[in-house]
C-alpha cells in the first residue's frame, strides 16, 4: 500500500463562487471524505486558511527569523489537502477525479517517499 | 553446428528483447532491473551464440539468463541492506519462471509506457526503448533532440512509474476504450513522425515506420478482437506501401495522384486489404478503421484517374462523424473538390478555419489556383511555406507557387 498526497490548488484572484454553489461543493467534499474512510483510504484531509494568514520560518546567516506571508508569491497556492492510501496511482487517480469535481479545483496527486508498511 | 551470424541475433534482439523486458518487469517489479538484466543477457548472448550456435529457444535463454544475472546481482546489493533490491529479489522469489513458456506480458508492459500520467513524448520514447528495444541514441537521433535529454526523459519515467506507483496491468474493461486509444495513438505517433519528420531536411525515416508496424502487428497480435487494434495496423500498412513513390530520387516531394504506381509494394497492400475486408465484416467502424479504408480505396485505383471518389467522400463522411476534428474536414474537401469540383471545394475549406495549420493553406491555394484566383493562391501557398517546419515540404509549396501563371 502506497500512501499519495492529493493537493486541491486554488486560483489567487478568481470570482468568488455563488453561496450556493460553495454550499454545494462543501456536501460533496464531505459525502467524498465519508466513502473514502468506508473504503479505508482516508487517512488525513484539512482545508488551510488563505495564504495571507502564513508565516515563513528560516535559517538566514546563521540565526533563525520568521517572516510575514507566503513563502512563494505563487498564482495558484494550496487551500487543502488530502493523506491516502492507494494501491497504485491508478487507484489515487480515480480519489483525486472524485476530489476535483467535488472541490471544484485542480489536484496534484504525489506519491509519499516510505510506504508505511514496506 | 551451425554458425549463429550477427543478423541473426540482431533479429532475435528486435523480436524477444519487449517481450523478455515484458516477463522480468513481471517478475521483479522493476524496470530498471529487468533493462538492465535483458540488455546483460543479450551481451552474453552475443559473445557466447556464435560459438554455441543458437539455444532451441532463444527467447527462454534470454529469459533465463537475464532473470539469473538479475539475481545475482540483487542479491549482492540485498546483501549492502539495499532495501529496493531485498523488495525485487522478494518478488521474484515469488514469482519462478520455470521451463514452461512464459505467459506474454508485453501488454502490460505497453498500458504502463503509455499511462496518462506520462506526458506524450514521453510515453513515445519509453514505448519504443522497451517494447521496440531501440537505444536512447537511436530515439535521439529520430526525434532530433539531444541524446542527454533523451536519456533524462527515459529515467525520470522509469522512475515516476517506480516511485508514484504506475501500475503493470492491462486496464479493467470499463477504462480499456480510453486507455487503448492512448497506446493506439502513440503508435500512429511513431508512425506518422517516421513518415513525414515534422522538422528536419529528409522527408522520412522508414525506420520509425517499420518499428511502428512492428508495435501494431505485436497489438494485434495480443488485442485480436480489437477492431481498432487492426485498423491501425491496416492503415500502417497501406501508407507504408507507397514509401519508396512519396519521393523522387532527389528526395521531393510526390503526390498521390502523380505517384508511380507500379513501385507500390503488393505485398503490403494485399495485407493492408485483407484486415480492412476483416475489419468491414465485423462492422464496428472507429477512425482508425475507416481510415484504413479510404487508403484501401486508393490502393485499389490502378491509376490515379481510377480512383472511386465517391466512395472515399462517403467515407470521409462516416470519418467526420466520428471524428469531428478540422484536420478530417480538410481532408473531406480534397475529395469533395475531386467529386463536385474546386469551386464547391473552396466553399467548403473557407468555413473551415484553423489558421496555423500549414496543409490548411497548401489546399486552399491548390483550390485558389485551380478557379483562377492566383493572386490569392499565392499569397495562401506563402502562408502555407511559413507555417511547415519540413524543408521537403517547404520546397514542394514554393515550387508550387512558382508554377502559377502570370
């Protein structure tokens, strides 16, 4: 078993969807995290707060500083994530085709590095 | 005992090396390893047949050597607490190839080079190094891009089928439409790149042709009950049959209508014809199907003049209606032109639209010309040389466009 981090991507400045539509997308993510533990895929999934609320932490010349913002002035940057457990890419792709249309955003499916159980 | 000569395991390289590639992938989940060990075992090979002669069953020697080598060499590195070559050598302790034939895994070994998470070139490039068995040098060389971007290519895929965990399977008959369409289409892709390069000065490299076919009669051979597996190979067959007239002895360009007939290669054609007479009988038409049938008609036409017209409009048609994309409808209207004429033709090409498409302005100028306008067809042929990247198609519109009066 193969563990893949489906990534949701949202634009930086698109039109802000209808409440009805936000509404909408909020049930499917949901009803997609419910059939995603009963397949016992699920393993971690969060929505992040917009990237004005980030802080950037570093080692510059030798000293640790923080710093206000994003860490990259990106155009698109991550609103949340998914943990799966998959058998293959096959099967993290058919999770991620249900993610996008649910979330109504792009998502990069990445493989983890150490499958827990290898 | 017969002497093994270099052809001779040269052949034997171009047929069993997929298919050896095929069964270790199979047995060591790896393809690094099952490359490595087939292209080691062919080595071997090389030094050892001409002095043994050829095994009874190459491909089983092949197997059996690389599989062993393979081994060994795991076992060394599982020795290091290598833990990917402990993980191989554990699959294939569970997976012995005794002497029985092995089972043919070179579909899955194709569903996996032509994943849809590889981008296309890439699906291009893995297909024909370990299906084909072609070098990384001899794929650079064909697609005109550096030998160390090609090599780059080919690893950073191995390793993304390794590392985000593409699968060695043939997919499930719910996703096999599309996914097969996937392989079909890389295949024509080799194809139609060996047929007209789309840069460079030399018009072809049959070489890619001949791999191309190879792929599809391998696809065929495995997807018997595919129509469009056969449809392709037809289609392959019946434009390679006419290879050695596309060109003059100086390497330009020739059309179909003045190509020499007689230089067709029959043995092709006949067998181009026969899956499309297969394919028409079990009427499920596709693009690729069709396509093989419009070719099958103009291979029928002895001379150019011969040629049903309004059989293949029929067909260009049917292929429309599949395949609504602008390229058929051109096509459409180089048929239309032959059967109602270059006026209702060039009615026909101005709805159409698709601006950066160089063959686009190459037929409305030989439209343009054909009414009169040669002012506009000028123009339209200088449009058309600007927009091929071929240099032999370049000269064959230029001097088209030389040849229009006044």
């Amino acid at each position: 078993m193969k563990q893949y981090m489906l990534s949701v991507y949202h634009a930086d400045r698109g039109p802000a969807l209808a409440p009805e539509v936000m509404a909408a997308s909020i049930r499917d993510v949901d009803a997609l995290n419910a059939e995603m533990m009963t397949a016992g895929a699920w393993v971690f999934a969060g929505g992040l707060h917009n990237d004005s609320t980030a802080s950037v932490v570093r080692v510059k010349d030798g000293t640790v500083v923080t710093t206000d913002g994003p860490y990259a002035e990106a155009k698109e940057r991550i609103g949340g994530f998914w943990i799966i457990n998959a058998d293959d890419l096959d099967a993290a792709l058919t999770w991620a085709r249900k993610a996008t249309v649910a979330c109504l955003a792009p998502i990069e499916v990445r493989p983890f590095m150490d499958a827990p159980d290898a | 005992m017969r002497r093994v000569s270099d052809s001779e395991i040269e052949r034997v390289f171009r047929e069993e090396f997929g298919r050896a590639v095929a069964v270790l992938v199979r047995s060591f989940g790896d393809i690094d390893i099952a490359e490595e060990a087939v292209q080691e075992a062919f080595t071997v090979a090389v030094q050892r047949w001409p002095e043994t002669g050829l095994p009874p069953s190459p491909a089983g020697w092949i197997i059996t050597t690389a599989r062993r080598r393979a081994i060994d060499r795991l076992r060394g590195d599982a020795a290091r607490a290598d833990r990917h070559a402990k993980a191989a050598l554990m699959q294939a302790e569970g997976h012995p190839i005794d002497n029985r034939p092995v089972r043919d895994e070179r579909l899955s070994l194709i569903f996996t080079c032509c994943h849809p998470a590889l981008a296309t070139e890439v699906q291009v490039a893995l297909t024909l190094r370990l299906l084909g068995g072609l070098s990384t040098v001899e794929i650079a060389r064909a697609f005109i891009v550096p030998e160390a971007t090609m090599a780059q290519r080919i690893v950073r895929a191995k390793h993304k089928i390794r590392d985000a965990g593409i699968p060695y399977r043939v997919p499930a008959s719910t996703e096999l439409a599309g996914r097969l369409s996937a392989v079909l289409a890389v295949v024509y892709l080799i194809f139609n790149e060996g047929y007209v390069a789309s840069s460079g000065e030399r018009l072809g490299r049959s070489d890619l042709c001949a791999e191309a076919i190879r792929l599809g009669r391998i696809l065929s051979e495995l997807m018997p009950d595919e129509p469009e597996v056969l449809g392709l190979l037809a289609l392959m067959l019946l434009i390679h049959s006419r290879q050695r007239s596309r060109t003059t002895a100086g390497g330009d360009l020739v059309l179909l209508d003045d190509q020499d007939r007689s230089t067709w290669d029959r043995s092709l054609i006949a067998e181009g014809q026969e899956i499309v007479r297969a394919c028409l009988r079990r009427n499920q038409p596709g693009p690729y199907q069709i396509q093989a049938a419009i070719s099958a008609v103009h291979s029928e036409a002895e001379r150019a003049s011969d040629t049903d017209w309004g059989q293949i409009l029929q067909l260009y048609d049917q292929l429309l209606a599949v395949n609504p994309t602008p390229v058929v409808a051109l096509n459409r209207v180089v048929a239309l032109a032959q059967m109602r004429g270059a006026t209702v033709a060039l009615e026909a090409v101005d709805r159409l639209d698709f601006g950066e498409y160089y063959l686009f302005h190459a037929v409305r100028a030989d439209l343009l010309s054909r009414v009169g306008r040669n002012e506009d067809a000028r123009a339209a042929y200088d449009t058309a040389a600007a927009l091929t990247s071929n240099a032999v198609e370049r000269t064959f519109l230029m001097r088209a466009r030389d040849a229009l009066p006044g």
